[in-house]
C-alpha cells in the first residue's frame, strides 16, 4: 500500500513519518513515533485512553487519521511535564492517589489540562461532565475529581 | 485489502471532482467519529477519503439574513462556543453537543450526524425542528434542500454520490422564538440516544404559541416531524393540558423497535415524557429572549 | 478426641450422611489418613479440594497443621480471590 | 504490633507511590507497549457460532499469503486430559484451559478462538483470518442458566456428569456440581419463625471492565527457552499455565509482568499467553498479540449470571431463627462458576442457628467465567440483603439495627463452619448508624439504602527479597505485579521495619526467573501476604546490621540494638559507641561479611475476613424509570490501613463496579447468541458523570495474624452495592427490584405495573 509522508509538530518538536491511509493517529504515535503513553482501550472512542490534544482541541486519537495531523499540532501526555518538572495537575495526581492501576491516567491528565486551560475555576459537575469520556473502572473517580478540583483551586491562588 | 486513498482537497470544486470519479466508492471525512469506527470494524471498504475540513465553506460560521450558515464540517465545540448560534439555537447546539464525549465534541459536526443517517442521530431532529435548510454541491451543481428531506432510512440519504453538504442555514429568528432538544439515555453521558425530542416555538407578547415544529429521533427508521405535535402547541400557552395532549400526540406518532437501546414500550413512553419535557424548556427560553 | 466436623456435601459421598466425628490425630495429615481408612476415598478428596479450620483458624494447603485433643476441625471448601476458578 | 499502636511512622500515611511518576508521565510500560525487534503482529480468530462442531479448518490459503510467518489451530496445542489437579492453592482442569484457549472439536460460545496468526503487519494478519475457512456444523445453543439446567437443554460437554449427587447420574448434564452447605435444621428454624419472606432474583454476569486489554509477546528460542511479557495479576500463575499447555519445563520459560491496567480477577487466568508463545515458536520471531476491546468482551470474564432463592424466618423482635438459599450460577461454557464462595458467603455475616444453602455450576453457550473481585459473593449476598430489607419493613425495625441483633462477633460460627476470630462487623453497622449520612433528610422521589458485605480474604504463597544498596538505600523485590499501589504499601511496611525513610526504600515486581514462587495479585493477599514477607525479609536484614554493627564496634550482637534506622549500643556498660547509620555499614559490608540481603519464603496463613456497610440515596425518575446516585457512603474493616489513600480508593472504586452492576451492566445476546453489546458503548459501565463522591469511613480491628493488623480490603466493597442500591431504590418507590440490572426500562415497568 502507498505510505502517505506526514508532517506534523508532535509536542513541540518538528515530526515527519510515513503511515497508511487508515493508520489512526493513534497507531501512528505508538507504533511509528513510538510515543505509548497513549492508551487503547477501545479504539472507538469510548474511552479516552487515546486523548490527545490536536492543534488545541481535546480529541481521541483513536478516531483522527494520523493523516489529518499533516500540518497540525499533535500534544500528547509525554509532553505535559517540563524537564524535570511535573504539570502541576500530574503532581497533584500522585499526592492525592488520584490513580490505581495508571492505565486511564494520560488521558485524565490530557483531558484535565484541556478543562482547566479553558475553565480555571469549574464546579464538581463540570469536572463530572467534562471528564465523562474517559473511563476509569479502578477508582471510583472519586480522588481523580477531587484532585483536578484541588489542582484548579492551587493554579487559581498561584 | 483494497487500496485506501486519502485526499484532502481545499475547495468545494476539487472535492465533488473527487467524489465523482470514485463514483460511489468514496467516503466524505468531516469529524470522522462515526467513519473511523465503521472502518475499524470493517463495516465499510471505500477505496477513497475526502477530508473536507481544509474547505473553508465547511469549517466557518457565518451570519447570514439576521440567521446563520454553520459549515458541514464545524465541531461542537466550535459550535458551543458561538455566542450568536448558543443564543438564537441553543437547542441546535445542545444537541450537536450532546454527542459522545468532550472529545468527540471536538470532532463531531452537523454534516456528519446528518449524512451517517442513524434513527438516533441527536442533532437531527434539533435541526429539524428549527427548519434548518442545507447547501449541497454536486458535479451537476448546487441546491438546497431541507434537513428533514435528507435521510430516508437508516445510513440512506437522498444525496447523489457525487453530492456533499457545505453547510446549514438556521433562518432569522422573531422575538420570543427558541428551541430545546432533550434525549433520554440509560447513563448520563457517552450513550446513543434511547429517544431524542427536539421543539422549537415562539410565542406572541400574551405568551400564545404562535408558531411550533416538533421532531423526534429514535423512535422510527428516520426521525419524525409531529404536524398534530405542533397544532396542539399552536394557539395554545403551552399550559399543561396543551402539554399533556402534546405527551400522548408524541408517543401516538411513535414507530420504534426492540433493540439492545430500547423497547418499542420503553421508547414509547418516553417519546412522550421527553416532548413535553422539552416543549417546557423552549418556553421558559423563549419567555427570556 | 478432637471433633472433626465434615461438609455435607462430602458426608453425603463418603459417611452415608455423618458429619460429625470424633478422632484422635496428632496432625492433619495423620487426621485424613484415619477418615481415609474409615470412608475409602475421602482422603484424595479431602487432599484436592479442601482447606482445614482448626479452631477457627483457616489453612488454605492443610498438612502438618497439628491437632490437639479438644480441637474442633472444620473441613471447609478451598476459597481464594477468585482463584479456586482459574479455568 | 497492633492497629492501635501509636508510634507507627509509615503505616497509615499516603506516600507518593514509588511507581508514581512513571504512570502520570507516560513512561510506565503496560501489556500492550513493549516492542522487540523483528515482532509479529499476533491475531485471533474467533467464532461466530455459540455452539457448533468444527467439521474441518483449512488455513492454506491463510499460510500461502505473503507476510503470514505462522497459523496455529487446536492442532498445535497438546490436548491434555481431562483432571482437576492442585495449581498454588487453585484447582484447576487443564484440559478445559487449553480448549478455551484454542477451541478443539467444538466451539463453545461467540469469540471463541479456532485459530491465530502472526504476520509481519496488522494488515497482513487480518487479511490472513479472513482467509482461513472452517466447516462448522451449527449446534442448538443455550444462554440461560435455568434453560441450561432443563432436561431437553442442548448439552455442551458429552461427557460432563453432575458431580456430588449419588448415586452417579446415567446421563450427561450440564450442571457440573451440587454444592451443599448445612447448619442445624432449617426446617425446625423456620417453625420457630413469626415472620418468613422469600423471594427470587435474577444477576447479570458482569465483566471486570478493566481499561487494558489483555497483551503479551512471546519470544521462543531455537533452545526451548522462552520468554513472555504479560498483563497478569500473576507471572507465576502464567507460567506454570503456559508451560503445561506447551509441553515446557517450568523454568524454562520467564514470565516477566507489565505494568497491568486493571484485572480485578480477570487477569488470573491466560488467554493470549499460550498463543503468543505457540506462533513464535513456529515463527521463530517475537509476537505480540493484543485483544480490541471487542475480543475483551467476547472471550473473556465475566463473573456469573445467576438465579437466586432466598428464604429467612425471623422472629418479631428481629432473631433470625432460619436461612435458606438455592444458587444457579452460570460458569461459562466449562465448569467452575464460583457457586462455591457464593454458597458459603450467602449467610456468612449473621450468626444463624439453622442455615440451608444449595449450589449449582452450570455450564451454557458464554466465555468462561473468571474471577471477579469477592468471586460469588456479590450474587448470594445481594439476594439475602434484599430478603432482609423486606423483613425490616414488615417488622418495622431500622435495617441497620435488625442486622446488628444478627451480626456475626468473635466466636461465632460462620454458616460455612468454623469460627470467626476478631472481626469488626458491628464496628461498621455503628459507623454506619452514627454517619450525618443516615439521618440526612430525603426529597421527594428520594431513597435510602443499606446492605452490608463479606468475604473470607486469604494468604497464601509470597516471597520477598529486601536488599542493601552500597549506600544503604533499599530495594524490596515481591512477585506481586502492582494494581493498585501495592508498591507503595511494601515500601511502607519495610521502611517502618528497618526505621528509615519511606523515600529511601525501592520496591520492585520480580520476573519468575528473579524470586521464588508467588501466588498471583488476587483475593485481597498482596497486603497482606506478599508484606507479611516483605516485613520477614527486613527483620532479617535488621539482625544482619546489628551483626555488622557488633563486629565493627567488637562487642557482643546483644549489647546492639537498632532504633529509627540506626545501630546502637544497647546501654552504657555495652560501650561508648557513635550510633551507626544504615549508610555507613552497608558502606564496609564487604569487610564484615559481604552484601547484607533479606529473603523470605513463606505461606501465609491467618487471613481476616473483613465485612463492610454501605449507604445509598437515590433518586428515581417516574416517568423514565432512571435511577440517580445522589450520596454513597462506604464503611468498611480494614484491619489496619497500610497507605490510607490505596485503602480509600479500593473502597470507592469496588463501590462504584457494584453501582454499575446494579444499574446498568448486562451482556445483550441476540437469538442466535452472539454477543449484542461487546463494546464501552454498549456495556455501559460508569462514567464521571454518573456518580457523586464516594464517602468511605475505614473501622480497624487489627487481625492479629499480621504485625500491622491488616486485612484485605479489595473483594468487600462490591458486594454490598446491588443489594443497597435495590433497597434504596425500595425505599424510594415501595417497589423491589429483583432482577439486574436495575436499568430505567426495567424500573419504569416495575413504576407502571405497580401503579
């Protein structure tokens, strides 16, 4: 089959790789970029183990070609951390046990930092709402809530 | 394995040119969350994408006679945070927001809960009920054609295959007019709609009902327009007689089916519940504009 | 003489109904060995499927568990997280 | 050491886990993200049919395509015969194992695997199970429990005989075994009684739902060795499992687990694992196999479906004086549902005289059952807390009260038999009574619930090796994989052991070729079991240092204490020495006897059972029948907290899998059986939106089997949700659910039929 030559800014950095028509992004990050800390869960969208953020908009990148990244900018969990430093949301995580097993956790982060980008100061329900796609059978999402809460209320007094 | 093709053409011209040459074996890429799934599944085979999200026409909204045109392709979200759309069509855009999850509302558009043709599509029957118009362009050239006409079956429209929608026109809106779409499902997010009831209405300065169109999804094979729906809102304040013969009309109209979502009983009922439900909501909204 | 109370289910297969016993052995192993020569075939029964509560105290692999002369000795199903259904 | 005691500096405290950073950044690798050089994609191909012989498979043209490097079949798997042998503490049929995971003969239900592929791409495989044919001969299949159990029911195994009836059944059945379980004389109970209720139910079997789907890649070696990387709950389980079904020595393959992304049972048993191993073998590359979602739900899990009878006779004043309970449990298409625990737990929470219960394990046309969290409990407790509920009302008392007059205490004998140690039951009824959330006021159309939950917890197998590095800083390998924050509570329990900081113990998840055998994560152990062993090893390594402190100071080891991580002399007349860090001696180990390590093998006994109490209010909708979570509150005994937040979100998170069981979770078969809803869409479990905060509330009553008290905390939890969410749905509406799940068309029927 004809390989498509894409290029893309992943994370900031300048990105080029070839991929098949039907390869989704999110193949094409953990198979050709070799970036794996986007999850599969489903591969239909109804997790958000995949989120990502493409060209400022939350997406799956289950369901985005990795074609339709030509030109675009495609962030993912690995560039959510500054060099050492952890995204405030991500420190928060781990001092409030806001994860078990990990595996949904990129995407909590990714959607998480998506809301508070665009709503600094949300109620327990908008959380709720905006946080309803990605799924999390270990915890409850009592402490994941409650964390993306905190971190909101600690960005809004720094 | 057949050969897959992706093309991303940046003009409404390049991609009927496109979609006429693949003849039939093409498939339109907007927000792709129902495409990729019927892909993945392999439940669909073309030998051609046409992604029509670098065509400008498809991703703007723009005013247009005191109404507005939202291009096929713009996503919820996009939608969501249009000031003019959000307080002319707050029903439109809830409903196309009601779709899935955060981040499909990134992806998901008008045009392609329109053209993937499902009994449950949740911004059909809003669209519907708001007498939304399409602009469709073909090789043959452009015409425009109302929502409502547009799906006849489950995955089957009335458009050619060398057809794509560019974009929909929510008309003007006179004083005290507004709508509301409400759909039942079993969680509160990430379902297909059990059933979907869309209203839209205005009201005379005595808050008389002077104009109403009333659809409903997921209760028969395409979404139904209730012409008895609106006659009994019409002329009425929406009181609550009004609204419980508008309950029994509602679920009266319904044809649904026993599936893994529902129960012709359930959906039924529920059919009504909603209609009325959502007859209330576009009132109260309406009473404020 | 320690009481050694069985399941129903076992006594139903090997003691024609008995679930109480009154047995002297000094351990569990020596304990299934005795029912074994009373009630032939109790013993691999007991050794594959069952774990042992001696006096309260529950051995999921029972063997040298030792057995004083007033225990009271509860056979009881294996139970695991689960893992009793592996398969 | 007891829960009470007070100078404890780790235990009880929420460390940042030790794994943390890797799973909030990405880096952490699970199943699905390993990839070696020269690797094969791995692909199932699964069945369409519930039931039907397999006549003939062809896999030529499949072999023939270009890229395809190995096809495999039942052919190629040994089939091994038909016993129940002794696997760690499991019984277990390895005949049945190998013929779910490569159907031979017969398929048994819709996903069953016929055969697989390795290829060079994704492409390449799929093409290549599309061109396998198969002549299948399409057999009656059967879906329900009861159908399963009628006399014309289509038979699955010919030579399956219902086990535990005398005299042995002429025919074959698809009930694989009775159990029974009896205490006094029901009969004579229930004639004491002044008030009887009994009722039926019906279950939905339920899967675990865990977020990762199951992976593993296999590398087989021209010498016979091989090595494996898995999401398992258990590398050794996986082990000994796959080297049965290939004819291997044990040690001649090295399981080496991934970060997992959920099991709560479901990743006990193998299913990629065997098939990885067996196309690289033939291959002679490295395959990865991973499932979609799809497979996940088509061919693994769930727990089981059942149908449930209860009947219990009480006296006025509340005395339960009687307990009767018949268990229909689905297993899947081979024997062994977990009817056992189901039977045992059913009454296990209340000291009754007179106690009656009845099992069946009953094959049909599913997946076969795995375990899921409390395996059986849920089912059998669901059934008596809602019989409870009912006799609460007809008597008139408060529930929580009616069951604290019947609470199992110290001394009481379990319905399954022997007797209960120190248990914290009535602990966490008073807990429950005394929480603002049982005298909250309720709305219109508002309920509450409550129903309580127990399970046995257990030991078992663990090793554990603690480690001093040249600069005193520790690692702790166990061979328990971590799911949910096991690491951090190994660190604490060893950094309180030795007295040094939490920060400067490492823990680790060994590889089976690393340390010695190790039950898997499952039955609420790890904690427990795995920590008994890790407090074992760093006892050990304590007495090493104070040899090594001894021999520096030349004195005598018992005039050596240790004390907040530091070696010191016991007293004045021991000698005037500078205490010594752990730094500092491990720093001239090499002159006072080489490397200072701790190992512990053991198998640990004396497992607490632990109970909980849930409060539920809910909201139901009269005209659509949808039911609305709108408080939880979760009590529970957890013997002793090891790290606070982990114990929390066991709680919460077992909580909210019961709520999903009880409202929205079911398997949607069509008329043929297949499978309706094998995806997230459709088999809904909850989302964010759906819930409120789970409020949990820990009682500890220490076990005294364990130095820091500890019992399991994971099983308990998501048993008591069906049977509170049913009772507060009760309270809302005066209707009783009796069938799961509870989903709006079901209680929008049940508004309307009462009307």
């Amino acid at each position: 089959m004809a390989k498509i030559h894409v290029t893309t800014t992943v994370n900031g950095e300048p990105s080029e790789f070839l991929c098949d028509p039907q390869q989704t992004l999110l193949d094409v990050l953990r198979d050709e970029l070799r970036l794996t800390g986007s999850k599969e869960g489903c591969a239909t969208g109804d997790c958000g183990a995949c989120s990502i953020m493409l060209d400022g908009r939350l997406v799956c990148s289950c369901l985005v070609l990795g074609v339709e990244s030509e030109g675009l900018e495609v962030e993912t969990i690995e560039g959510m951390s500054s060099g050492d430093q952890l995204h405030p949301l991500q420190q928060k995580f781990l001092e409030e046990a806001a994860l078990q097993c990990g595996i949904c956790t990129p995407g909590f982060l990714v959607a998480a930092k998506a809301l508070l980008e665009k709503n600094p100061n949300p109620t327990e329900t908008e959380v709720r709402y905006w946080l309803a796609g990605n799924l999390c059978r270990c915890t409850g999402y009592d402490k994941i809530i409650r964390a993306v809460l905190d971190c909101a209320a600690d960005l809004r007094g720094a | 394995m057949s050969e897959l093709n992706y093309k991303c053409p940046s003009t409404i011209d390049e991609a009927t040119k496109l979609l006429a040459t693949a003849n039939s074996n093409a498939k339109i890429l907007a927000g792709g969350t129902d495409l990729l799934v019927q892909l993945r599944m392999g439940m669909i085979n073309p030998e051609l994408i046409v992604d029509i999200k670098k065509i400008k026409e498809t991703i703007e909204i723009k005013e247009f006679n005191g109404g507005y045109r939202v291009g096929a392709a713009v996503s919820g979200a996009e939608l969501g945070e249009h000031e003019g759309m959000k307080n002319t069509w707050p029903g439109v855009v809830e409903a196309l927001e009601l779709i899935g999850s955060t981040q499909i509302q990134g992806r998901a558009s008008l045009g392609g809960n329109l053209c993937n043709a499902s009994p449950a599509a949740d911004a059909v029957p809003a669209m519907i009920a708001s007498d939304a118009m399409c602009t469709i362009v073909g090789s043959m050239g452009q015409r425009e054609s109302r929502v409502e006409d547009i799906v006849i079956g489950p995955g089957q429209t009335t458009l050619q295959p060398d057809e794509m929608i560019v974009d929909f026109v929510f008309p003007e809106r006179p004083p005290r007019s507004s709508d509301a779409y409400l759909r039942f499902i079993p969680r509160t997010e990430m379902d297909i709609a059990v059933v979907g009831a869309g209203v839209s209405l205005t009201l005379d300065e005595s808050g008389v009902c002077t104009n109403a169109k009333v659809s409903l999804g997921a209760v028969a094979a395409t979404q139904l327009v209730l012409e008895e729906g609106a006659s009994v809102l019409i002329g009425s304040t929406l009181d609550d007689s009004a609204l419980e013969n508008l309950k029994s009309v509602a679920s009266a109209a319904c044809r649904p089916i026993n599936d893994k979502r529902g129960t012709i009983e359930y959906r039924t009922k529920v059919a009504g519940v909603l209609a009325q439900r959502a007859a209330k909501i576009a009132k109260q909204r309406a009473e404020k504009v | 003489m320690a009481r050694i109370i069985l399941t129903s289910g076992l006594s139903n297969q090997f003691t024609s109904g008995q679930t109480e016993l009154e047995i002297d052995a000094v351990d569990v192993r020596g304990l299934i060995l005795l029912l074994d020569e009373s009630f032939p075939g109790i013993g691999d029964e007991l050794k594959r499927e069952m774990a042992v509560a001696i006096d309260g105290q529950i051995y999921q692999e029972p063997f040298l568990e030792k057995i004083s002369t007033n225990s009271e000795v509860y056979f009881l199903p294996r139970i695991g997280g689960g893992k009793n259904i592996l398969t | 050491m007891s829960s009470d005691n007070k100078d404890l500096k780790w235990v009880g405290k929420s460390p940042v886990r030790p794994d943390g950073n890797d799973k909030v950044t990405g880096r952490a690798k699970f199943g699905a993200d390993l990839m070696l050089p020269g690797m094969l994609v791995g692909k199932v191909l699964r069945s369409p049919h519930a039931h039907a012989i397999i006549k003939s498979i062809d896999t030529s043209k499949a072999e023939a395509l270009p890229g395809v490097k190995a096809v495999i079949t039942s052919a190629d798997v040994t089939d091994l015969s038909s016993e129940w042998v002794p696997a760690g503490e499991v019984q277990i049929n390895f005949r049945d194992l190998a013929r779910n995971v490569m159907a031979n003969e017969k398929v048994l239900y819709n996903g069953h695997a016929v055969a697989a592929v390795a290829a060079t791409n994704n492409a390449i495989a799929n093409a290549a199970l599309e061109l396998i044919s198969i002549d299948y001969e399409v057999l009656p299949h059967v879906i329900d429990v009861e159908d399963a159990m009628a006399e014309d029911a289509p038979i699955l195994h010919e030579d399956m005989f219902t086990q535990g009836v005398t005299p042995k059944p002429d025919k074959p059945s698809n009930v694989f075994k009775h159990v029974d379980i009896a205490v006094g004389d029901v009969e004579a109970g229930f004639a004491q009684a002044d008030l009887i209720v009994e009722k039926s139910f019906k279950t939905a079997p339920v899967h675990q739902g865990y977020i990762e789907p199951h992976a593993a890649v296999a590398s087989f070696g021209e010498d016979g060795k091989a090595e494996l990387w898995c999401s398992t709950q258990g590398q050794f389980v996986v082990r000994l499992y796959c080297a049965k079904l290939l004819g291997m020595d044990v040690s001649n393959l090295r399981v080496t687990p991934s970060e997992i992304g959920g099991g709560f049972g479901g990743k006990t048993t193998v299913y990629l694992e065997p098939v990885a191993l067996l196309l690289s073998r033939k291959a002679g590359r490295p395959v990865r196999a991973v499932m979609t979602r799809e497979e996940v739900f088509r061919a693994s899990g769930p727990t089981s479906g059942a149908v449930t009878w209860v009947k219990i006779g009480v006296k006025n004043d509340g005395t339960i004086v009687a307990g009767e309970a018949i268990l229909k449990y689905q297993a899947g298409a081979f024997a062994g549902s977990p009817i056992q625990p189901g039977c045992m737990c059913a009454f296990a929470p209340y000291d009754i005289e007179n106690v009656k219960v009845k099992g069946y394990d009953v094959v049909v046309n599913r997946p076969k059952v795995a375990a899921y969290r409390a395996p059986g409990a849920p089912i059998s407790e669901h059934a008596v807390e809602s019989v409870l509920d009912d006799i609460a009302k007809q008597i008139s008392i408060d529930p929580l009260e009616l069951r604290e007059k019947n609470a199992a205490t110290e001394g009481t004998n379990a319905a399954y038999g022997p007797k209960f140690g120190p248990i914290g039951f009535v602990e966490t009824l008073a807990a429950a009574k005394a929480h603002p959330h049982y005298s909250a006021p309720l709305g219109p159309n508002q309920g509450r619930g409550v129903a309580c939950g127990f399970w046995f917890n257990i030991g078992g197998d663990s090793c554990a090796a603690v480690n001093v590095a040249e600069d005193g800083s520790i690692v702790v390998s166990t061979g328990s994989p971590d799911i949910g924050g096991s690491r951090a509570s190994m660190a604490i329990m060893a950094a309180e052991t030795l007295g040094i900081d939490v920060a400067d113990v490492h823990p680790n998840v060994a590889d089976t070729s690393s340390l010695g055998y190790t039950f898997l994560t499952g039955g609420s152990r790890v904690t427990f079991a795995t920590g008994m062993a890790v407090i074992e090893a760093a006892k050990q390594v304590v007495e090493t240092l104070r040899e090594r402190a001894a021999k520096i100071w030349d004195i005598s080891v018992d005039a050596v204490i240790w004390e907040d991580g530091y070696a010191k002399p016991a007293g004045t007349n021991a000698g005037d020495f500078e205490p010594l860090s752990l730094g500092e001696i491990a720093s001239t180990a090499g002159k006072t006897g080489g490397p200072i390590s701790g190992n512990a093998a053991l198998n640990a006994q004396g497992a607490g059972p632990a109970f909980g109490t849930h409060i539920c209010d809910v909201e139901v909708d009269p005209e659509t029948g949808r039911v609305t979570v709108l408080r939880y509150t979760a009590v529970q005994d957890c013997g002793k907290a090891i790290h606070k937040g982990y114990v929390e979100g066991q709680i919460q998170g077992g909580a909210v899998q019961g709520i999903g069981w009880a409202l929205n979770e079911e398997y949607i078969y069509d008329d043929k059986g297949r499978l309706d809803n094998a995806g997230f869409l459709d088999y809904r479990i909850p989302v964010a939106s759906d819930l409120p905060m789970i409020d949990t509330v820990v009682v500890e009553v220490a076990n005294p089997n364990h130095p820091y008290g500890v019992r399991g905390v994971g099983e308990v939890p998501i048993v008591p949700p069906m049977a509170t969410v049913a009772n507060a749905i009760e309270s809302a509406t005066g209707i009783r659910m009796t069938e799961l799940p509870m989903s709006p068309p079901k209680v929008l029927a049940a508004i309307d039929g009462a009307k």
